[in-house]
C-alpha cells in the first residue's frame, strides 16, 4: 500500500513557483488596476489627465512662476503681458520672522528661541518611550518648565497679589486634600474635617481679598489681611492631613505638604526680579502665539476635563450637577462667543482700575472652553470600562481616588487617545480664533502682512495662507501620527 | 480639638485685622497722578495708542515688524510732543468692534484708528475727536480704457457695490441727483465686491477711496485703472481720546494742528532746528522759541517742535505713507492745506 502512495505524494515542499509574466511586473498592474475594463479606462484617463493637471498647476503656481527672492511688491509683480502671476515667497521670507515671533523684540528673541529649544527637549524626552528619567522629567516638564517658560517669555518682576498667591494655595491644598484625604481619615477623623474647613475659609478669604484692608509686603508679594488669612488657611488645611496620616501611617507625610510648597515657591519665583526686560504680551505673536495658547489649552484641558468627566459621574448631586452645567455651557457657546466675552464683557464686569491681561482671558476662555469638550471625550472611556472593573478596584479596598488612579484612569484614557488627540488637533487649529479678539496667532501676523503696502500684491494672500496652512498642517499630521504610534505601543489586545 | 483649633483661627484673624489696620494705606499717592489721562502716560512712560490691525497706509507693519502709516504716526507725533521721544508708544492693534470698549476700558490712551467722526459716537459713545486727519470719502475706480475722468460720466455703468452699507444708499442718492441711471451689482462681501470688479462683471467699484487705492494694489494691473477725484459721500477719520479729561483731548487736537500749522509755515523734519531761529513770529511761537504754548498744554515748550522732528508736518506724513510717492499713490485732494484747495484748516498757536 505504501509503496503504491509514495509514487504520487510529494516527500517534501514544493519549491513556491513565481507567478506566470503575464501577471507580473509593471505593464501587469497598470493593466489590472487601470485599464481593467472599458469604463475603468476612461475614468483612469479622465481622472489621470485632471491629476497631471491639478500637479501641473499647483507646481507652477508655487515654483515656476513664483518669485523666490526680491525686496518689495515690484519683484512679485509680473511684467507687462506677462503670464498669470505665482506665489510670492519673497513675501513669506521678508516676514519670516515676524510670523514666527510677531512683534517681540529682535535682541530679545534668544529667549522665545530658549524657552522653545528647552520645550522640544521636555516633550521629546517624555514623548520618546527610550528615553529614561521619566518621572524627573516629567515633573521638569509640568511643574518647572511652565514657570521657566513664564518667567523668560515675560520677563517676571510682577507685581504678584496676596490673593493670586492664595488661589495657587488653594489649588494645590485642593489638590492634596482630594489625593491624601482619605489616607489622613477622611471626614471621619478630626484632620481631616479641619482640612475640609480650612479649603473653605482659604476659598472666603481669596473672595474677601479684594476688600482694601491695608497691605503686607512680604518676598515681593502684596497681601492684604483677608489673602494673608487665605494663605495661612491653605497652610492649615495641608498640615492637618499631613498629622492625620502620620498618626494613621507614619509615612511620607511630605507628600500632601509639598503641592502647597511648590505653588510658594511659583508665586515668589513670578514676584522676583530677574533683571529680565519685560516683555508684554501683546508683542508676542505669530507661531510663537499660536503655540503657546495652544499648549497651554492643551496642558489644561486634559487634567480639567479628567475631573470634571469623573465630576459628572459622581454620586454627589452637588457635584454632579456643577459639572453638567459647566460642561454644558462651555459646550453651548461657540468658541468665538468665548473669545469675545473674555475680551469686551470681562471688564465690564470687572470693578473700575481692575484690568486683566488680554492674553490671560483668551488663554483661560481657550482651556475652559477646550475642558468640555476633553470631558465628554474621557467620559466616553470612563463608560466603556466594565463594572467588574470598578468593583474589583473596590473589593481590593482602595479608596475612589486610588482606583481612579491606578485601576480605571489609565484603562480609559487608553481607550480614548483618538478622541483626545482630536480636541487637542481641533484646538491647536481653533487657536487661529483669537486673531478677531487682536491677538496676532500665525495666521493673524500672517494677515497683517498682508496689510503692508510695500508687498500688496494680487498673489501675496494666497501665498501667505498657503504658507500658513502649511505649517498648520505640519503640527497636525505631526500631532496625529505621535497619537497612532502611542496607541499601537499601549494596545494590550482590545484591537479588533 | 476641632473647636480649640477653630477658636484659634479665629483669634489669629482678629488680631492680624487689628495689626494692620493700622497700617498706613499711601495707595493714594498714585490717584493723583493716574486720575489724568497726561499723568498717567507720563508715569508709564510709554504712550498707549490704539490702531488698526492692518490697513495699508494708515496702520501695517513693515518687514522689521515696525509699525508705519498714517494714524501710526500721529502716536509717534503724540508721543514725542509729551516725551521728546516718538518710540516711546505702545501699539494695541484693535479690530473695529475692539476699538471703543478698548478706548473706553482704559486699554488705550488715543484712538489712532482711521475712526470716522460722526455726532452719534462724538456724543452717545463719550468720545472727543482731536481733528481729521484724513477726510476720506465714498469713491468710484473705473478701467482707463473706458476713458472716463469723472464720475459725472458714468450714466448707464455697472457700478459693484457691497450691500447693506451706506455705501450702497450714497450710491443710489449719487446717480439720483445726479439724473444718471446704472445697473448696480450687489453682493454680501467687500473681498467678493473686489473680485467682481477684477473680473470685469461691472465697469465701476465703489467703497470708501482710501479702500479703492489699497484694492487697486491687488488687482494684477493696478495701473490699468484710476480712482475718480469725485467723493461722494464724508468720511472724516481722525484721532480719538475719552471724553471727560479736556488736557488730555487739547494734547491730542493740537498736535494735529501743530503738523498743520508746520506745513502752512513751511516747516519740515529736516529744517525744523534752523527754523527756531526764524524771524516769523508764528514760527517761533509752534516752534517754542516764544511763549509758553507748551506749558499750558501741560508739556514743555518745545512739544510742536519735537513732533515735527519726529514725524514732519502732515503733508510730509501724508506723502511718506499714502501719497503719489508710494504705491498706494494717493493724490492730496480734500487733504490739501485750505491755502492749497483743500480743506486743512487749523487754528493759529498765539
């Protein structure tokens, strides 16, 4: 029997042949992939032919009839009964930098240049998974880096209040009482209650700080008595947890102290005198610009919107409520709207003499507005995640904010990375909004120089806008693709 | 111990309210000096001007990112009559609707933002208008070929107008009185307006002239067309400050009539030294080599001189930014001095 079957079957692989000439190489695919069928000819045709075109004429638009070099519109425009006119990128040269820097001072642009190169360093040391350092790093690029690019981008000297001092406080005993609370005991223990106490009296006494009462000088910082009191309350509030878990625990007692130190040392940092010009903000403008609402709106959307999308999933109806009426409002009213309420209604509601500073309302407008949405995007995550996963988080005896942090969070926010890498894309393009409250973005310095009669030309527009969508599209296409690489790297097989 | 702790803050409160409010409070040392508008600048060293984000010849920003034209150098000429020095001006590019609420807020010490002067912002706004510094007006731009020079004889034209603007009512009244018939082509956008025009869909375009003449840079033969010297319609565009504070508006008013005066007196950027020591006591006395005239302006008595070392006088200024020397090519016309033909008046310092 075997040796009857062995005659015809194969005792080893057959050697893979290549595929017949006639379906192979180039004339082949054309063939296949084009001219298959009469109609597949003619489309491949016509829309060949439209292609050619298309290439042809955004090729002579932006090279061979475009004017590279020249001092003035004379160079840009064409000579009598000449063709129809290119792009004028003599144009986007003689501008160059004042798209890039709007109107900061030439001999002070070292420090924009500084404040950017340290930037890329930051980011491209966090952003690359090889690089390692990455908690100090982080902690460079969150805490210390803001302040840096504040104090050399402005020039620092401000004259810094008694009750901006006490709301950084109160943020960061806010932010301790919220992560160390529990461990301290919670409302149940004495610590506790008078760290719950204290954030309130902080809260009134930053809203009673404005009252006129006198002022205290101290490390170039102007309290009256109601911030002073707002300050020591802060104070209070993060020395109580701190007792509180070191009766209970006996450890890392540092830990809810330090938020409340970091922001001293930010409030005294912004108050001194570096000997730096100042700068104020409304030279800054161009790319510069456009980064820095966008990255700032970037920075504070995400860890906003993480709290107010777990905001609106808790069972606390006071909270929750707070949260879907913010989140709604913000999502209620177009950006444009928010731009230009933060412009020309703040002061109007502002006391007399109280001013603040242009960039500031559209920096906060942008992140509000940007914090919406991010929460709804993370509320998504939060939802997709099983219940099994909450209450196997519970089971194990964590606290809410314990198993927010290590169980769920980070279970959610991988799930969503295209949704949030869309805000953060939407928004960096929405930044191009504050030009109509006089902020000059890439595209605002982009528009004004469309304004100089020395260049008026009938090509100089489009050139302009061409170059700034270009750079726009740059930072996008460059944003999107860092967010695939960073879902494939933390894609633990949910891919279907 | 929560009630001691409470109990305590409570203490510490009182005590620290008593401890300073004792202190001596010498904010108002600054009210003084920041309740006038004069006072104010002069403390911040630095002249806050509002301008326009971008309109060619009146307020744009060169290839070094310095800001030049016409309004832009009415805050220089400001600036260097309070601080004998013109760089000492801080721009705030305002957009039209920016424009009052900054004025108003206190963003901007001047308005220097080719704002026309009408009865309704000179009164329900709170604004002082400090003169005109452009008489601007509803014009027409036709092709040469068609060979016409006057807007008298453009009976029968297809005039492109934008729609729901005085613009468009000028023109209807114009044609009306003037017993000529046209064919009007209305459309939303002034940048779709241009474009018809360029196009050829009409034989006339219509705004306000000194828009006509930044349009004209624009189209692809700027040469091939001509403004018509007739203006239809008043468009007076002049420097602004806040109602209430009259040292302050009088700074502003008579530093535009300082540049007047100069050119009436022939006196230039380049020989405004030489002509201190001029004979003509009119000279002498814009100039501040007689009287006080600076000092009951609040600044000193070489304001007039220092302004128009800094800038020129208005003719010069008009030349520099707007006129046939540059490519917008604007012609004097109604801007010319009233010796000249044109309506430029101002008062006499004596």
């Amino acid at each position: 029997m075997e040796e009857q079957v062995s005659g015809y079957v194969a005792d080893q692989q057959i050697p893979s042949r290549p595929a017949p000439a006639s379906d192979r190489g180039i004339v082949h695919a054309v063939q296949k992939n084009l001219f298959a069928t009469p109609v597949d000819s003619v489309l491949s045709i016509v829309f060949g032919a439209f292609a050619i075109w298309l290439a042809w004429s955004i090729l002579s638009w932006a090279v061979f009839d475009a004017t590279f070099v020249g001092g003035d519109r004379a160079s840009c425009l064409t000579p009598e009964g000449g063709e129809s006119e290119g792009a004028c990128w003599a144009f986007v040269g003689a501008k160059f930098s004042q798209f890039m820097y709007g109107s900061y001072p030439i001999d002070l642009r070292w420090r924009p240049n500084l404040v950017g190169i340290v930037f890329v360093l930051l980011v491209a040391g966090f952003a690359i998974p090889k690089v390692p350092f990455k908690a100090l790093n982080g902690w460079l690029l969150f805490a210390v880096f803001p302040v840096f690019a504040l104090v050399l981008l402005t020039g620092a000297g401000f004259d810094v209040s008694g009750g901006f001092t006490a709301f950084l406080m109160l943020m960061a005993a806010t932010a301790a009482y919220l992560l160390y609370g529990d461990d301290a005991g919670g409302l149940a223990a004495w610590p506790g209650r008078v760290a719950a106490i204290a954030l309130i009296a902080c809260f009134a006494g930053i809203v009673m700080s404005s009252l006129d009462t006198g002022t205290i000088r101290f490390a170039g910082i102007t309290f009256t008595v109601w911030s002073l009191l707002a300050c020591l309350s802060a104070i209070l509030s993060v020395g109580a947890i701190a007792l509180g878990m070191a009766q209970r625990a006996g450890v890392q007692i540092w830990r809810p102290v330090l938020p409340v130190i970091v922001a001293t040392i930010v409030a005294v940092l912004l108050a001194e005198d570096y000997g730096l010009r100042p700068v104020s903000t409304n030279l800054w403008g161009g790319l510069m610009l456009t980064l820095i609402v966008a990255v700032t709106g970037i920075a504070a959307s995400l860890p906003l919107g993480v709290l107010l999308a777990l905001g609106r999933q808790s069972d606390m109806p006071a909270i929750r409520t707070v949260c879907v009426i913010f989140i709604e409002f913000w999502r209620g009213v177009p950006l444009i709207t928010v731009l230009f309420m933060a412009a020309f209604m703040l002061p109007l509601l502002m006391p007399s003499g109280v001013t603040f500073n242009q960039l500031l309302r559209a920096l906060v407008g942008v992140a509000l507005f940007s914090a919406a949405y991010m929460a709804e995007v993370i509320r998504g995550g939060l939802q997709a995640i099983p219940r099994g996963q909450y209450e196997g988080a519970q089971s194990l005896g964590l606290s809410y904010w314990q198993s927010m942090r290590m169980i769920i969070l980070p279970q959610a926010l991988k799930l969503v990375i295209p949704g949030i890498v869309n805000t953060f894309i939407g928004l960096f393009k929405d930044t191009s909004l504050v030009y109509i409250i006089g902020l000059a973005d890439l595209l605002g310095t982009v528009r004004r120089g469309f304004s100089d009669p020395n260049w008026i030309t009938p090509s100089t527009a489009a050139t302009g806008l061409v170059f700034a969508g270009f750079v726009f599209w740059l930072f996008c296409f460059g944003m999107s693709r860092y967010s695939l690489f960073v879902e494939r790297r933390l894609d633990t097989g949910h891919k279907r | 111990m929560k009630k001691y702790l409470i109990a305590g803050l409570a203490g510490v409160a009182s005590l620290t309210m008593a401890g300073t409010s004792a202190i001596a409070q010498d904010d108002d040392k600054n009210m003084a000096a920041s309740s006038s508008t004069l006072g104010s600048v002069q403390s911040a060293g630095e002249l806050r001007c509002g301008v326009n984000t971008g309109l060619p010849g009146f307020a744009s920003q060169n290839d070094a990112g310095e800001w030049q034209g016409l309004d832009v150098d009415y805050c220089r000429a400001i600036a260097a009559a309070i601080f004998g020095d013109a760089t000492k001006v801080s721009y705030t590019p305002l957009s039209a609707v920016q424009r009052f609420p900054a004025l108003q807020n206190n963003e901007v010490d001047v308005l220097a933002r080719n704002t026309t002067w009408t009865m309704d912002r000179d009164t329900k706004l709170g604004l002082v208008f400090g003169g005109v510094n452009y008489y601007d007006g509803q014009g027409f731009m036709v092709r040469k070929e068609i060979g016409v020079s006057s807007a008298k004889e453009l009976d029968g034209a297809t005039v492109c107008v934008q729609s729901g603007t005085t613009t468009e009512l000028n023109l209807t009244d114009y044609f009306n009185s003037n017993g000529m018939s046209y064919n009007p082509v209305v459309i939303e956008s002034q940048d779709n307006v241009n474009q018809a025009y360029e196009s050829g869909r009409c034989d006339v375009l219509t705004t306000d002239a000194s828009g006509l003449y930044a349009t004209r840079l624009e189209l692809a033969d700027s040469d091939a067309h001509i403004v018509l010297p007739e203006i239809i319609s008043k468009e007076p565009l002049g420097p602004a400050v806040r109602q209430g504070d009259d040292t302050w508006a009088n700074i502003v008013q008579w530093v535009h009539f300082a540049l007047l005066n100069a050119e009436e007196l022939g006196v230039t950027q380049e020989n405004v030294e030489e002509m201190k020591s001029s004979d003509d006591p009119s000279i002498r006395r814009l100039l501040g080599a007689d009287g006080n005239f600076g000092e009951v302006l609040g600044l000193e008595n070489d304001w007039a001189a220092n302004a128009i070392a800094a800038v020129g006088n208005y003719g010069e200024v008009f030349e520099r930014n707007v006129g046939t020397s540059t490519p917008l090519g604007i012609e004097r016309g109604l801007n010319n001095l009233w010796t000249n033909g044109g309506v430029q008046y101002a008062p006499p310092v004596r």
